[in-house]
C-alpha cells in the first residue's frame, strides 16, 4: 500500500512537470519586419485562455510548451507553430497529450501557415495592406523614440471586400483579452465596425498596422430610432496605454451623434475598464456643455444636464449623472468643509439605492421569515457592514474620478 501510494506520488509528480500554464504558453506576436519573428521583446501574452483551455488555464502533456500565434501587423495573415522540449506520449505514460492543435484550430480560421518562409512572404504582401472602410477621424502621437506617429480610425462592414475574412482573424484576439469574450455573428447586417491603424514607414513605403477595433450592434428602437450597442472592444496590448481606447470611443460616439436617428449610446456588459474609459471621453465631451458649468454643478444634478447630454451628445441619463458627479469634483474645493460634506453626500446618495434596497427588503423580511431564517439574512445586510461597504464604494469612485480629472488637465 505505501509502495503504491509512493509510487503514485512519483507519478503524479511527473506529470505534474508536463503541465504549462497557457497563458505563459501562448505567444503573440504583430510583426512588422522579418527580424521580428525572432525579436522575444516584440512577444506578448494573453489575459485569459480558459475559453481556449478551460478553467484552470493549464495544457497538459508538454513541458517548454509554445504555442506560437505570430500575426503580420497589417493584414493579420497568421504563423502557427507549437513547440515544446517533450511530450508525454501514450506508449510510456500512458497518458494522452492535450491537442493543442485542435483546440487553436477551433479559434483561428483557415488560410494560416505554419511555415516561416511562407510567413515570411505574406509580410512582403502586407505593404499592400489598406484599410477598410471609411476614414472617421486621425490623430498624432508623440512617441520617445519613433516621434510623431499617426494614427487613423475607420468605419467598416462586411460589404468592404476583404473584411470578413480579415475580422475573422482579427476576433481571435478576444478569445486572449476579454474574460467572457464571443465571436459575432457578422452576417447580421446591424454591426458596425470600427478600426484603428497605425501608419508606419517600411523601405520608404507607407504601411498600416491593425491597432485595435469596436463593434457595435444597431438596435431597432419604436418607432424610428436606433440604439448603438458597443458589443467588444479591444486596443491590441503593444497598444495599450497610449491613448487609443479614448480616441477610438470618441471617434465612434462623435459618428454616431451625427446620426438623427440614433436615440443613445449604450454598452453590453460593460468592463470595469470600459466604464473608466466611457466616463473618460464622456467628461471630455460634457465639460463645455453650459448646463455642466461650474456653478451650476454645485447646485446639483438637474434635468438640464439631462436634456443636453442626451440631445446634444446622445448620453443617457445614468451616463450623464457620473459625469455630473466627475465636473462636480473638480468643482469643489474639498477644504473648503461645507463644499466637501455636500459632496460626499450627492455621491453617496446615489451608491446609497441600492442599500436602500436591501434595508426594504430586510423590513418585508423581518415580517414573514422564523427567527433562524432572519439571523442567516441579518448577516448579509447588517448595517455596519453596509456602512464600510458604501464608505469603500465612495472612495474608490473618488479615486476614479481623480485620474480622470488629471488625465483631463494633462490633455488640457
Ligand atoms: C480597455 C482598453 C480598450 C483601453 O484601451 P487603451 O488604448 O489602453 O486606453 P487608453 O490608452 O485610452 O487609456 C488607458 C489608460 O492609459 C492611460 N494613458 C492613456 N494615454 C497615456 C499616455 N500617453 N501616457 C500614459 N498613460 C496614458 C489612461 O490614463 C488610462 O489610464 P486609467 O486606466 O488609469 O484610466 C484596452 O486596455 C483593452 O483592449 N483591454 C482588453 C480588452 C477590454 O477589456 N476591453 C473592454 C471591454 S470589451
């Protein structure tokens, strides 16, 4: 019995030295020159694979595991290749490998190569890459090294010929940057999507590089309107940080402001970080609007900000209040007391709707639950608790808005 114990611990440990942490393992890359390929500090790494390799996000069977997703920046004509030091192997440890192959062959569509010189001449065919669409809007960067960049935003659909094919390679990305990510059906002629390029320099040529894109589902509204849905949005990760996200949702919210027919902007699902970015361009877009000025802010959220958010800038209601809530801090003097008390209390009156919530809840409890029942409820809504919790979800609204207003004032 210990033999066996021990010897199955041996195995266990084993194998345990086949198991690769995916994220670690999948290696992506945008490749501009042919140098790249072997370039490590061009390599990136995704956020999540538990949509590719499940919950634990671990593949089984390799040790060294690689598994190479090289892109070419433009076009996004894809190298796939999977490497690793050894491999379990049935016959030995009777144990089977996971099928790498099988499952990034579930994600990637057809037309890859797995080959480096066939990779190779699809990047000499991606300075004939353009860009699909329309062009929206352009913008510069200034980058230490490279200088002045520019950067471009498209609008786009599946009737652009091409683009079907190059969204379907560029959706992968999903899979590796949003938690809960799907593909689209883009057949369904109400998507809009919104792309944005980098232009670069190659021998003399001007070339583009995919940066990131939006899709965007237009929603019916009765009896003539339309309701933009902002569905996935991704800035590709050598990207981030630099300011496109916020150029991007701009450019889209702009376009679609433009639009008679369109009643508001809204988003599905919206990331946290999403939320930072919206609020972002959102006060951005506000702060000139007259019902937002400075003095008026300090009386209150009122039913004119309402209105001109939403028929100048097709804001809703709840939108337009945390932007309320941003212009108002900044407003404030927050050593000046009185200021600062009235403050804290707008902000916290909002987050208080939902505690509010349970204490009714907890009232209409309290009439019909047995006493053991109520005890396991009061846990959950104790009002201390609730107190800590309201204090905590001010604070960290606070600090949100405080970066926002800096980034503000560095734009400025
Ligand atoms: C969320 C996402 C779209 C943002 O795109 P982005 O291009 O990085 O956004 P920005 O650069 O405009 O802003 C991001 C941050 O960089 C900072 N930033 C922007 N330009 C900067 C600059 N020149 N220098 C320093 N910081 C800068 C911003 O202040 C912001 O900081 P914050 O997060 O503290 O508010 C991107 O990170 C992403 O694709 N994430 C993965 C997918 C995802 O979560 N999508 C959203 C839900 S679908």
């Amino acid at each position: 019995m210990a033999l066996n114990q021990s010897g199955l611990n041996d195995m266990e440990k084993k194998l345990a030295e086949y198991k690769c942490d995916t994220n670690e393992a999948v290696c992506l890359k945008l490749v501009r020159f042919p140098e790249d390929i072997e370039d490590d500090s061009t390599t990136f790494h995704p956020e999540y694979s538990h949509q590719t390799f499940g919950d634990d996000e671990v593949a089984f069977g390799y040790k060294g595991l690689q598994i190479q997703l090289y892109y070419t920046a433009g076009n996004l004509s894809t190298l796939f290749k999977v490497k690793y030091s050894s491999k379990v192997t049935e016959k030995f440890d009777c144990v089977e490998a996971d099928d790498i192959e099988a499952k990034i062959r579930e994600i990637i569509p057809a037309g890859f190569t797995c080959n480096v010189d066939d990779f190779n001449s699809f990047l000499e065919k991606d300075a004939n890459f353009k860009p699909f669409g329309t062009l929206l809007h352009a913008y510069t960067v200034h980058n230490e090294e490279a200088g002045e960049l520019t950067y471009q935003i498209y609008k786009a659909d599946m009737t652009c010929p091409g683009f079907q094919e190059y969204h379907e390679r560029l959706q992968t990305f999903l899979m590796w940057l949003i938690e809960t990510a799907s593909f689209i059906d883009a057949d369904d002629d109400h998507w809009d999507f919104f792309l944005v390029f980098e232009k670069y320099n190659k021998d003399g040529e001007t070339l583009y590089a995919t940066v990131g894109y939006m899709t965007v589902y237009n929603y019916y509204v009765y009896p003539d309107k339309t309701r933009p849905r902002v569905s996935q949005m991704i800035v590709l990760p050598p990207f981030q940080g630099e300011g496109h996200g916020a150029q991007l949702l701009e450019a889209v919210h702009r376009f679609y402001c433009s639009l008679p027919k369109v009643q508001d902007i809204t988003a599905e699902d919206p990331s946290e970080n999403y939320v930072k970015l919206r609020d972002y361009v959102l006060t951005k877009l506000c702060q000139s609007l007259p019902s937002f000025a400075s003095e008026k802010l300090l009386l209150g959220f009122s039913d004119d900000m309402v209105k001109e958010a939403r028929d100048k800038l097709k804001i809703n209601k709840k939108h337009a209040r945390r932007v309320y809530e941003i212009l108002r801090l900044r407003a404030t003097d927050m050593s000046n007391e009185d200021q600062a008390r009235d403050y804290r209390l707008e902000v916290k009156k909002r987050l208080f709707g939902p505690y509010r919530k349970n204490q009714r809840e907890l009232e209409k409890m309290k009439k019909c639950l047995r006493p053991e029942e109520l005890v396991s409820h009061m846990g959950q809504m104790d009002t201390q608790v609730q107190h800590e919790e309201l204090e905590k979800s001010y604070q960290e609204a606070v600090g949100d808005y405080r970066r926002i207003i800096e980034r503000l004032a560095s734009q400025a």
